[in-house]
C-alpha cells in the first residue's frame, strides 16, 4: 500500500513532507509506524499493469519528434487542411509507438524481476522476542535483525553487538564505492554487551534520532538514547545496504533507513543522460529543416495566394471555393496543407532507425570474440547503447593507471644480492632468453610453505640461498623481517598474507618462497621460519616509512641477542646512508638497478646494520623519551632515525615487475598512431607513474624532454608551465588563440575552443595532483590546456577523484573534443561519468566503475577494437546513414514542391498516399537498415593496419553541416531530375493504344517508381559490402513494392475498399509502356552518374585514407602482422622508491588494538578509512580473501 | 544481453563464433576502379545515343495535326457567346477547317485538348466518389461528402455522378468530314468506343444493377450534374449500352489529367470503308462542332489533336532529345574522367603514400 500511495503522490507532484530529522525506537513497530517511513521495499520499476499505457504514451509523447507527428495527425482531421489522409501519419506513428512501448515493456519487466528477487531474500528479524525469517520488503525501521558472514546487509543499519572481539565487524563494500579491501566498523560498547541474547535485545529500547535519508556514503550523525543516556553515532557503527558482511560470524544491527531511504538507493540516482555529438548534430539539422520545412511552405502558400487570385478565382466555375474562404484564407489553409505534405522533411522514423541502428552495433560489440576475455569468462559489454558512433570520433582518452594499464599484480623478478644478479636467464652461447609463460619455473616444493603461485626462474638464486650463502640469506631475512604485512593462517600451514601494497607482498612472499617465511606477528615479536627453523625475532622499533625518508627499518633481536637494523628504501636515499667499505659494491648494484629501471622494474635497496647492546639501550632510552614528548616529537623522531640509519651495510637490490596487463604498449601506440591523445591520470606516486609512463611506452627515450611540473603555489606552477611551453615552441603568442563560436539549439550555447599548436617533436609532462590544483584554477587552466596539448603524453598523478573529472572537463569545454575515460576503479567513477565515453574495466573486483560506465571490457588492449574497429565502423554507418536517410527524405519531398507549381499549389502531392505512408516504412528502410549494420569499408585487420583510418572521424569528416547542404544540393538535383523527366515524358503522351497515360495517377505511379529505383541505386552505390542480407533486402525492398502497388492496385482490394485504393489498375496500364521504363532507365541514369563520376574523380584526384586502403585491400593480401616485439629499452632513468606505499602502518602492526585472542582467525583490515578524498585514493590492496572464497565456491561448483 | 544460454563452465559467457556475430559474412566489395568505370561511362553514352536516335527515328514516323479551335473561324462567335453564363443553355455550333497534306497513315486517333485547365487541383481531384460510380447503390442516392459542393441540388436531390469532376465534363461534340478531291463531303467515320482503361471500363465505373428496370428507372431520384445538358443515362443517345458511369466519354474525363495542359481522346478513325482504309487521306477537311464548353473564363484553349502513334505512344520528341543529350553529357563526363585518371591515378599512382 505504501508504496502505491507515494507512487500516486510522485504522480500528483506531492512529495511528502520533507523529513527533517529521523526517530527510531527499536523494537517499536507502532511508535515507528506513526513516522511513515518508507519500508525495505525497493521499486526501481517505472510502470504497472494498468499506468503502463497512460504513462508510457505520456512518456513517448514528450519526444519532440513525437509530439510533432501527433500535431499533424491532429491537422489531418481539419478537412479543410488535410491534404492527405489520416492514415499516412497514423499508422507510421502507431507503429514507432509500439515498438518503442515494447521495448520499455520488456525493460520493466526485467525491472520488476530484479526487484521481487531483491525483495524476497529472506533475512532474519526479531520480532516479538523471535529470530523469524522474513523477506526483505517487510523488514520495516525499528527492527532488529540478525546478519550472518557473507550475507548482503538488509538495509541501513545501526550496529548494535558482533561475534568479534571489540565488537568488529568487517565488510566488503565494492558494491558500494568499488573499494575492494574489507573495512571495519566497531559497534557502541554498550549496545555491544547485548552480544546474542535474543532476550537481551528484544528489550532494548534505545532510541536514534538522525539526519534525514542523503547519498553521502562518508557521513553520518546521529544520537541513541539508551535510558536517558545519550550516545554519538558516527559513520563507523552504521552498515550500509550493498555491503557484504565478511569474516564475522554474526551481528545484530537496527534498521535506521529502508529501502529507498537507504544509501545506495539515494545514491543510484539518474545518471546523466549522455547524448552523442551526432545526436547534438541532429537536433540542430531537424531544426533548420523545420526552418527549411515553413520556409518551403511559406513560399509555396504564396503562390498559392498569388494563383488564387489569378487564375483560382475564375475556375470557381468548376470548382467553387468553400464558404467564406477567399484568396487569403485558401492561402492560409494552403501552408498548412503544405506542411502535411512536406511534413517527410522530419521523418518519424529518422529517431526510430537512428536507435535501431545503434542497437545492432551495440550487440555487434557484445558479440565480439575479441574483446572477450576468457580468463575470467568476461564478454565486452555495450552498457549504454547510444553512443556508438561517438567511439568513432574519440580524441583523448583519459586513463587510469593501476587495473587498467597494470595488472595491479606485483611479481618479483629480479634482484642482485652482493654485487651478483639473479632473475636472468642465458642460453649457452651467453644470451639473455626471453622468459615467457613456457619458461621452466623453479621448483619449490622442498618449501612446505612456499606459495604455489609464485613463480621465479633462476635457479642459481635457490642454490645459493640453501648452500648457506650469509649475504643472500640476510637478504631473506630482511625482506621477511622489515615490511607492515599481517599473515593469517586460517589452517596450519596454509599462509595468507595481507599487505598494505602489493609491492611489500611480492616480497615478503619472494622471501617465504625462498625459505624465510612470515609466520606471524605480535605487536613485540615477529616469527619466521628460516630454512626450516622457526626463530622468533623480538620487535624492538619500527622506523616507518614517510614521503620524506623514503625508506623503511626495522630493528629486531635475534634469540641469541644480536640486534640488527633491517633497512629498505630508495636507492638514492640509502646510498647516502651506506658504510664506505660498500664502495666497490655500490657501482655493481647501481649498474644492476639502472638495467632494473631499464626494464621498467620498481627498485629498492636493502642494506642492514648490527647494532651495539648498550649503543642500543641509550638509543631506546631516547627513543622512548622522544615518541612521548609533547612538544616537537616528530622532529626528534626523524632526528633519532637518523642518527641509526647510517654506516649501513648493502645487502643488494630487489626489483619488482608492476605487471603491465597483456598488450598494453602495443595498444598505446596504435592509439597513437590513430592521433589519438592518451592521458595518464593516476592517483600514484610520481615515480611509479613515471615508471609506468616509460614501461607501457608512453614516455619514450627518444623524447625531446619530459617536463615535471611539481611546485606548491600557483605562481611557481604557472611559471612551470610556461617555461614548459616556451621550451617547445619558442614563438608561442602569450595569449591563447581562442576561437570563440555559438552553438547548440538556436545558437544559445556559448564555445571557446582553444587552438591546436604545433610543436617540433615529441615531449611529455608530468604533473602531480598538488600543482594540478592550482593549475586547474581559473586563470591557469588554459595555460595548463595548452601546455598539456602540445605534449605527446601527459601524466598525472596524485590526483584525486574530482581532479580526474575536472581535467576531463576542462578539455572537454575548450578543446570540443570527444572524450573517453577508462578505468576500473571507484576513484574512476567521477571521470568515466564527465567524459563523452566511460569504459569500466570488467571482470576485476569491484563494479562501481563498470556501473557506471557506458563501455566495459576486461582488458585495456581491447580498447583498440573497441575504438579502431567498431567505433569507426559505426561512426561510418552512422553518417552513411544520415546522409542518405535525408537524400531520400528531401528528394521525396522536394518533388511536391516543383509540383505545386503545376497544380496551383492546391497541395496535392505527386504520389499515391499509400506510397507516402509506405515509402520511409517499407521501401526504404530495410535497406540503409542493413547498409548501416554490415556496412565496412575495410575490415577489421586492415583497420588495425591503419590506425590513421580512425583520424578522419575525430575531425568530424563524414557527416557535418557542411555534409548536410550538400546532402540538399544533392536531392535538390536528383528531385528536379526525377520530376521534370517523367513530365517532359509523359507530357501530351499516349500509350501506344492511344488511351491515356498523362493521367495523373499514370504519373504519380510513374514518378514514385522513378524515385525508389533512384535512391536503391543511390543506395547500392554507397554500399561498400554487399552481403547476402543487404542483397536481400536491396532486391527484396524493390520486389515488395512491385509486389505491394500491383496488389493495391488490384481489382479485388478496390472493390473491398473502394475509397481508400483508388488507383485501380494504374500499375497495370502504365507502367507496361516502354514509354514509362525508358524514363526510369534515364531518371535513373541522371541521378547516379553524376554521384560515381564526381566520386571516381575525387578517387583520382584527392584520395582519401580510406580510398587508399581499399586499393591496397583491392590489390595485395594483408601483410603478416608485425611480431610482437619485447618492448625493452636502453634507461639510465631510475625510479626511486617506488612502493605505493603510506605512511603509519608500522604504527598500526605494533598498535595494542590488534592483540589476537584468537590467533588462527587473526584477521586485519587496512584501511580504517580516514575520510577526505585522498584516502580514496589508495592503491588496492593484496586481498586473498575474496580469492579463497571464489576457490571455495568454484569447488563447490 | 540477448537470450541467456544454458551454458555453463568457464566459457559460458563467451559469444558465438559465427560469421554473422563476429562480422565476418562473406561479401562483395566493389570498388570504382578505372577499369569498371571508364568502360561503363563509355558503354552508357554510346547505349544513349543509340538509343536516342531510334526513339528519335521512332517519333518522327509519327504524324500528329494539333487545331486550336478556341476561337477559330466561325468558332469565335461561339467563344464571344460562351463569354456569358446565362446563355449556356443556348446551343451553339460552328464550323473549323483544315488540310492534311500528308496522308496519315494506319490508325488515326482524334483527340480533344485542354489549356490551362486544371484537373490536378487537389479540391477539384477529391471530388468525386468512386464509391458511386462503381454502382454502389446506397452511395447513389447518398454520395460521400468527399463530393462537396456538388452533392445535392438546391431541392436537396441528390447528384449522380456527383462532383466537381464530372459536372465540370467536357462536352463540346466534334464530326469530322472529308472533302474528297472531287468535292464531295463525306463524314469521316469514328469509333466512339474503346477510348478507356479496360479496368476503368469494367472495374472502376459500373452502372447500378438494374434488374429488369431501364437506366432511366435506376437513376430516378438523382438528378444530372448542374452543367449537364443531358442525365447521365442518356449520355450516348446511339448507343444504349455506352450510358450511365460506364458512357467512355465520362470514363476518358474521370481520370483526370497531371498537368494543366492535356488532350484526351475523343475516338478513333474507323478504318473499314474507303478512303480510310489506309488512315487519313490528304486533303480538306472540317469539323463541325456543337460549341458548350466555356473556356473564356480561366483563359483556357481548346484544340483538336489527330495523331498516329507507334509503340513508343504519340509524337512526343522530349525523351529522343533527352537520350540524346545526356549521352553526350555522358561521353563528356567519360572524356573527363578519362583525363582524370590518365593524369592523377594511372597505375595506382595517386594511391601511393
């Protein structure tokens, strides 16, 4: 009920009373009744059984397109007017109106569907003082109800008590926001205490008052009032509807919002409805033909007035006017009349085909092999689908980095331990061999411990390490020792490891594999397993890492008391802090870190320390005294860590490989290659985008130079940028050059579009979220646009969410470029929604991108298919389309016009009606339906052969207005053709039994099979592949209307319906004259000609890219496609270090809060979520609990 | 999307390898090439001008003899007459002459025409109602409103066959005689019949079903179009079974003409007795014209057409000509094209990068 009444209350425009302040009693269904809030019932469906009609044609009728034709169709009822019956708008219109109203009838009913699924999950509630089972929609606000692990969260929830200690709870909210990693929320203590006594919380009468339902996901203030007490609520007691409850065993919670009250329900607000540049396009052409239409009309109405007082007013004899209507008022009547007849101009079934169209290219896309991935059984998916020839035109992409570029999958690959390096392999003769998937791994099994799915294939380093080597298993040791990882071992043996950043897992999991094993952690002791031997090292002090130091340490003891000082950092900041005996060794590792960096691997140095007893002792002291002191404490830390961290001992070097996902580079440089512009927006640390920068080829050697605009105030960024540009073009104006134009409807839409500049050479830029704030202000933006512009790659990092948005933004309005972003995480939300295009990278954790996205794919390199296959494809068929759809339509209607002025422009048209109610219906649909699904001028190889193929739809080459006038021009001559041909025929003709063939309906039979054998054969001519079902539909369009008219023109349907198919036997009479098909052949020879001639001399003359390629196509097979070359480069460049790492989780690992009572299910979520954008935007972290439980379920399956 | 499929395992979801699906149905793709085109274009003009000039040849056997009689001769009394509607009672006839020089050989046909009267307006072609002149009897006494504002009369009775269309018919009667070399005036024998559409004579205008009554029984209680002289029934006095809908001169008139200027055919030379056998001998001739038709008033002429015709129709030389000159403008655009490729894209040339 309650729903039905707010629904008829959104129909009468009533909302309820706005809420101001929420008040729950729990366990009070009648106290919370009183309040009328909505129940946990979701409706996302838009129709019933019986408002499906009313509101639905309601919906319909507000197409403009729509409207208009019921307009005319009203006009058509006035006798007076009505130049044409009823029927010719009627039934074109019912029939859009179905399609259309089944069309949303089948979305609603998916609707519905999804919704009573929702609705009828079952979730325990406590009612009366029993756990009953109850569905979803009936759990109402105030109700306590009970969550088990792995269950989806009912509705908004207050958390009152929890199976875990502290009264933790974790959940998953990848649903919600996209983040992947488990977050904890800690129930009030004491609500806690309740635990699970069904009778203890069936008499718990606490009262919240809160916010009112919202959509911010970050926020939340309210009070409970237990027994006169008050208690503050935050965001971390409150669950939210779409998370999943993990790893806890149970919690209670009590229901605050439900349903459509809920978070995620506010928060799935209407996307923006995204229209393509065609669509923009379109609305303006429709509106200049409406222009075109009255002025047409108006012109013709005064003929009319002017015929009528000539000539009109003495044939009265014969055909008396009506009453009262005189010269004026036949004109009047008269442009009315003419806007019926012309009314084909905008053609109904523009919109419907336009739609149709876009539809098939969309399957075509979800059809693709191609782009499906089958590792995990992921399709690409057309979400949105109408924007498919926007894909044609893209201009920039914006990227994110981590999932989209990268794997987000860290291996270790190399390292040098003690000057020597392990990782590579070498054939006999001494080369390097290529490693790919086949390579033979080393065999770890004699690890019990060791991680299958590591993968390592050197075997020199095992041997050395089990030989005994001291340096290479001190280098072990460290990798196990220093770092900020949780292990968990659910079962013996059977080690998790939950890192902070998957840099730090790839290594601690190197070490476990190669005999150090992490077992586990207490905030004082850290135990691992050397070679066997489990040794528990006591944690005196973790040194944790910070942007500033840029390495991190540890200093433990040994059983047998030795103190040590574990180091691992950036190369150029241990360097400094090293012993000098390290000399010799420094310029061996160097040597390997920059073939490291050369390869595109993120580096650290380890070196380590022995450390002094009583050094040791005086140092804590300090220590101690320092980390409590009130004032200036973090100085004297970073003066204390300083003071240890020196006269290191190099251990040697690791490298870790940020796994590019597959094709990548080769991907960045077709898209290069098709002029498209590729922006990096990430929210990494500047060295790991750089690295990735140089690792996916985007940031090049051979680059003139690669600018770094990192400063913190506006004035120094702005002299960045400047400097910046002057360095690539010297004679560069000061000022923009902004071409400053209208458009839009009626010219309301102001643009400025900022210049391409010409830069000699190739350069890159970097930016980092600091700078990019202030760049993006108002007065720097345009400087940032043009320097960015003029750069081969730009790169930026750090950048928050907005950010991302606001640079699409910006050259969105100043370059009128199409836009596409890519990405596959939450952060990515705001940019895939601000550009044209929005691609979600599927198949990884996390949908909130993918939801949000009007493309998804579940690897990046499909963005070249997606781009220089279907995109161009549509974009051709789509202009393919237009164009012709209105050479038919204004050749068709044209021909009214050049008739009027031989009928006293009475409004007659030159067809059957039944004809102009067929013609855009019937006969010429089917064929530009198949020419604009099948149609390629080169497939989809040669294509990726020519990626300079994509350069002409991003300049808008194929359909513009300039394409549009000629598209008039072009049926101005064609209709002139295709009527003054058949009149100078049939003109003071006979047939050759000298009965009548200058008839009328002689002519109109004759003048409209002229016209749809002109535009098949126009129609034939810009079909570029003719498949079976374009010949079908080609050959059979033309046989049904042969078919058709012979069988309207016919004896029997006469006499059944004698007014309505007048034309009895025209067919028959006129068109077995030879007379009338020499007419054809010339009308037709008239039209075409012209078209191929002027087509094979622009062939001849100016070849475009696509001629070229077809002529190739014609002449030689494809060549083999290039190998695939490793992409592997000569740096000297270093990345430093290059952990996406943050600071303070050594603090975390040691803190009091995370004593194990129960160590086998110890588990640790890593991001207590401070708030604020930055925190989004934290890298994915190592999370092998969603793994299991896909193992575990695939098992079960 | 589309229809879930009962796969399962680890490539359920992956899409058909058809060629459909996949975009890869086998398929033609012409390409204009010089070697198709130019040989076409040449093809074209030299089928144009053979074409044109058998068309050409075609027509000129034609002889046609066009006679304005609007106010020719004595025919200019009868035009000043007709100049004023309260005389179109009166009768009036007069006389036309002329002499073919060359005799007119096989079928002749005679033809009225019409100048600058429009058939083709779209209130004066909406009005008629073909439900009634295909016999339906209930549309007889009650034609469609679609024959506004010739329905009914005055007294309210209705009109049959209503409508501007055929109250406006033309009814302006022709004979022909032959003034043989000897001076002896011989009627110039006509077929009146067989001038229509045989669908237009057998399906699309049908009298009433009369039974046992006459036509004259049939038609009581409807009354003849306003400018009619004679009731529809008693159009062809010489011929009962040409009157009602189905008289030809009514049928010729109801398919109305495209375009303001037309000629309609009136009859054909009956061949079967001297001098006619052969068609029109040369010589004098006249016409004897009953005069009704106004045509003063819209500023219209009439004419008298005689013609013979071949399979291409009457003598209308404007498709000859125009095969004519657009195979020249073919060969000029083939010459052109020609040029073209000779200079810019002879052995793929222009296609190089």
């Amino acid at each position: 009920m309650g729903s039905v009444q707010s629904y008829f209350n959104n129909l009468r425009g009533k909302e309820k009373k706005q809420e101001e302040e929420r008040h729950v009693r729990a366990n009070d269904r009648a106290f919370n009744l009183s309040y009328n809030y909505a129940n946990n019932a979701i409706r996302t469906s838009k129709y019933n059984i019986f408002t499906f009609l009313p509101l639905n044609l309601f919906e319909q009728f507000r197409r403009l397109a729509n409207a208009y034709f019921l307009f005319l169709l009203l006009l058509q009822l006035i006798p007076q007017i009505s130049s044409l019956s009823w029927f010719t708008t009627a039934v074109p219109l019912v029939m859009v109106l179905a399609m259309t109203a089944v069309k949303d009838a089948n979305d609603d009913i998916n609707r519905h569907k999804s919704d009573r699924q929702v609705n009828n999950r079952m979730v325990s509630v406590l009612i009366d003082g029993e756990l009953k089972n109850e569905k979803w929609m009936n759990v109402q606000v105030g109700d306590i109800i009970k969550l088990e692990s792995n269950q989806f969260v009912t509705a908004d929830l207050l958390l009152l008590s929890s199976s875990e200690p502290l009264n933790l709870v974790y959940v998953e909210t990848a649903e919600l926001d996209g983040e992947t990693n488990l977050k904890v929320k800690q129930a009030l203590t004491l609500t806690g205490e309740m635990e699970d006594s069904i009778e203890t919380l069936s008499n718990f009468k606490g009262e919240v008052r809160c916010e009112p339902p919202n959509n911010r996901l970050d926020k939340f203030k309210g009070t409970l009032t237990v027994n006169g007490q008050n208690y503050g609520l935050d965001n971390d007691k409150i669950l939210l509807r779409g998370c999943t409850l993990r790893n806890t065993e149970w919690c209670f919670g009590l229901v605050i919002f439900g349903g459509p009250d809920t978070k995620l329900m506010q928060n799935s607000g209407k996307t923006k409805f995204k229209r393509t540049n065609i669509d923009h396009l379109m609305n303006v052409l429709v509106l200049w033909i409406f222009g075109f239409l009255f002025t047409m009309c108006f012109i013709l109405a005064i003929g009319n007035a002017i015929w009528e007082v000539k000539e009109g007013s003495v044939f009265t004899v014969f055909l008396p006017r009506d009453q009262g209507v005189n010269a004026a008022l036949s004109s009047f009547l008269s442009f009315w009349s003419y806007v019926i007849v012309l009314n084909a101009v905008v053609p109904i079934s523009l919109y419907v085909s336009v739609e149709i169209i876009r539809l098939g290219n969309s399957y075509f896309i979800n059809w693709d092999r191609k782009m499906y991935y089958p590792k995990n059984d992921t399709p690409a998916q057309a979400r949105t689908t109408t924007l498919n020839e926007e894909l044609g035109q893209i201009k920039y992409i914006f990227s994110d980095k981590t999932g989209t570029l990268t794997q987000n999958i860290m291996t270790f690959n190399k390292c040098s331990i003690n000057g020597k390096n392990y990782g590579d392999l070498y054939d006999f003769s001494g080369h390097r061999v290529e490693i790919t998937e086949k390579t033979q791994k080393v065999d770890f099994s004699w690890n019990k411990l060791a991680d299958p799915k590591f993968a390592f294939h050197d075997y020199s380093l095992l041997e050395t390490v089990r030989e005994g080597n001291p340096e290479a298993q001190a280098f072990f040791r460290l990798l196990a020792l220093c770092h900020t990882v949780m292990p968990e071992e659910k079962k013996e043996g059977e080690l998790n490891y939950q890192a902070q950043s998957p840099d730090e897992g790839a290594l601690v999991t190197a070490a476990r594999n190669f005999g150090f094993v992490f077992r586990s952690r207490t905030p004082e002791t850290i135990t691992i397993m050397e070679m066997g031997e489990k040794v528990t090292y006591e944690l005196l002090a973790v040194l944790d890492f910070n942007n500033v130091r840029k390495r991190m340490s540890v200093i433990v003891r040994h059983p047998n008391g030795k103190m040590t000082l574990y180091c691992k950092g950036a190369d150029t900041i241990i360097y400094e802090r090293l012993d000098r005996s390290c000399k010799k060794l420094m310029k061996v590792t160097t040597d390997h870190l920059n073939e490291y960096a050369g390869d595109g691997l993120r580096t650290l140095v380890l070196a380590h320390k022995h450390l002094e007893e009583n050094y040791m002792e005086e140092w804590t002291q300090r220590h101690h005294e320092a980390s409590t002191a009130l004032e200036g404490r973090e100085e004297r830390l970073d003066q204390l860590y300083e003071e240890i961290e020196k006269d290191l001992i190099l251990l040697g070097a690791t490298a870790v490989e940020d796994k590019l996902q597959d094709g990548v580079p080769q991907t960045i440089e077709q898209l290069a290659n098709a002029d498209i512009k590729l922006w990096v927006l990430t929210g990494d640390k500047q060295e790991t985008a750089e690295n990735i920068g140089y690792s996916c080829n985007m940031l090049r050697e051979d680059m003139k130079e690669v600018f770094i605009v990192a400063a913190h105030t506006a004035e120094e960024v702005k002299q960045e940028l400047q400097y910046a540009r002057r360095m690539m073009c010297p004679e560069s104006a000061e000022q923009p050059s902004v071409k400053k134009c209208r458009a839009g409807l009626f010219w309301l839409q102001k643009m400025e579009t900022v210049q391409d500049e010409k830069v000699e050479g190739d350069y890159g830029l970097i930016i980092n979220g600091h700078s990019l704030a202030y760049a993006l202000e108002k007065d720097l933006e345009l400087e940032l646009l043009r320097t960015a512009c003029m750069c081969q790659t730009v790169i930026c990092c750090r950048v928050t969410p907005l950010q991302k948005a606001q640079v699409v933004e910006l050259v969105k309005k100043y370059k009128q470029a199409i836009t596409l972003a890519i990405g596959d995480g939450a952060n990515d939300v705001s940019m895939i929604k601000a550009a044209h295009i929005g691609v979600g990278i599927s198949g990884q954790e996390g949908m909130q991108a993918v939801l949000s996205s009007d493309f998804s794919f579940a690897q990046f390199r499909y963005l070249q298919r997606l781009l220089l296959v279907h995109g161009r494809w549509s974009y051709i068929r789509m202009c393919k389309f237009l164009q012709y759809f209105f050479y038919k339509n204004f050749t068709f209607t044209f021909m009214h016009f050049w008739y009027a002025f031989f009928c006293g422009f009475s409004a007659q048209t030159v067809y059957d009606e039944w004809f102009i109610t067929l013609y855009n219906l019937v006969y010429t649909s089917l064929p530009i339906l198949s020419l604009s699904l099948f149609d390629q001028d080169v497939n989809d190889r040669w294509s990726f052969q020519y990626p300079q193929l994509y350069c002409p739809g991003q300049l808008n080459m194929y359909f513009s207005k300039k394409a549009f006038v000629w598209c008039m021009l072009h049926s101005c001559y064609s209709s002139l053709v295709l009527f003054f041909i058949p009149w100078g025929a049939i003109q003071d003709t006979v047939r050759d039994d000298g009965r009548d063939i200058a008839d009328y309906q002689s002519f109109a039979s004759l003048a409209q099979t002229c016209l749809l054998v002109v535009v098949s054969a126009q129609l034939c001519l810009d079909t570029y592949y003719w498949t079976t079902v374009n010949h079908f539909f080609v050959w059979g369009s033309l046989a049904a209307y042969f078919a058709i008219t012979f069988t309207m023109y016919s004896n029997g349907m006469f006499l059944i319906f004698t007014s309505i198919f007048p034309f009895i036997g025209t067919a028959r009479n006129s068109l077995n004259q030879p007379n009338a098909w020499l007419t054809m052949f010339l009308t037709s020879l008239l039209c075409v000609l012209p078209v191929v001639a002027l087509r094979f001399i622009l062939m001849q003359i100016r070849p475009t890219i696509n001629d070229r390629v077809r002529y190739k196509m014609q002449k030689d097979t494809l060549p083999a496609p290039p190998p695939r070359r490793p992409v592997r480069r000569v740096s000297t460049r270093r990345s430093g270090y290059a952990f996406s790492h943050s600071q303070g989780y050594g603090a975390l690992v040691t803190s009091e809060r995370f004593l194990f009572k129960r160590p086998i299910k110890s588990r640790l979520a890593f991001s207590v979520q401070p708030d604020g954008p930055l925190a989004r935007n934290l890298p994915q972290v190592f999370r092998p609990i969603a793994e299991e439980l896909h193992e575990s379920q695939s098992s079960k399956s | 999307m589309g229809k879930a499929k009962d796969r399962t395992g680890p490539l359920a979801r992956r899409p058909d390898n058809s060629a459909f699906k996949q975009q890869r149905l086998p398929a033609w793709s012409p390409m204009l090439t010089a070697n198709t085109v130019l040989p076409f274009f040449y093809l074209l003009a030299l089928m144009c001008l053979l074409l044109g000039v058998w068309l050409l040849l075609t027509v000129q056997s034609t002889q046609e003899l066009k006679l304005d009689y609007t106010d020719l001769g004595s025919c200019s009394e009868c035009y000043e007459l007709r100049k004023n509607v309260s005389y179109a009672e009166q009768g009036c006839r007069c006389k036309v002459e002329f002499y073919i020089d060359q005799t007119f050989k096989g079928d002749v046909f005679f033809y009225y025409g019409l100048r600058n009267f429009h058939q083709n307006l779209r209130r004066y072609m909406d009005s008629r109602d073909d439900a009634q002149t295909v016999g339906r009897e209930s549309q007889l006494k009650n034609p469609s409103t679609y024959c506004e504002p010739f329905i009914k009369d005055k007294d309210g009775v209705p009109i049959a066959p209503c409508g501007a269309v055929a109250n406006s018919m033309f009814n302006d009667s022709f004979s022909f005689n032959y003034q043989t070399s000897s001076g002896h005036i011989m009627p110039v024998p006509l077929l009146r019949k067989g001038l229509t559409w045989y669908t237009d004579k057998n399906i699309k205008f049908r009298n009433p079903k009369t039974g046992n009554q006459t036509l004259a029984q049939v038609f009581e209680g409807t009354r003849q179009p306003l400018y009619w002289q004679k009731p529809v029934y008693d159009l062809d006095p010489s011929d009962p079974t040409n009157n009602g809908f189905i008289n030809e001169d009514l049928i010729v008139w109801m398919r109305e003409a495209a375009f303001p200027n037309f000629k309609k055919l009136y009859g054909i030379l009956n061949r079967a007795g001297d001098p006619f056998t052969h068609g029109l001998p040369k010589g004098n001739y006249s016409i004897q014209i009953s005069y009704n038709f106004p045509v003063q008033p819209f500023q219209g002429r009439k004419l008298v057409v005689l013609t013979t015709l071949t399979w291409f129709g009457g003598q209308n030389l404007f498709l000859p000509i125009a095969y004519l000159v657009t195979s020249s403008l073919i060969l000029l655009m083939a010459v052109v094209l020609t040029v073209a490729w000779w200079k810019f894209g002879k052995d793929g040339k222009n296609m190089k990068e």
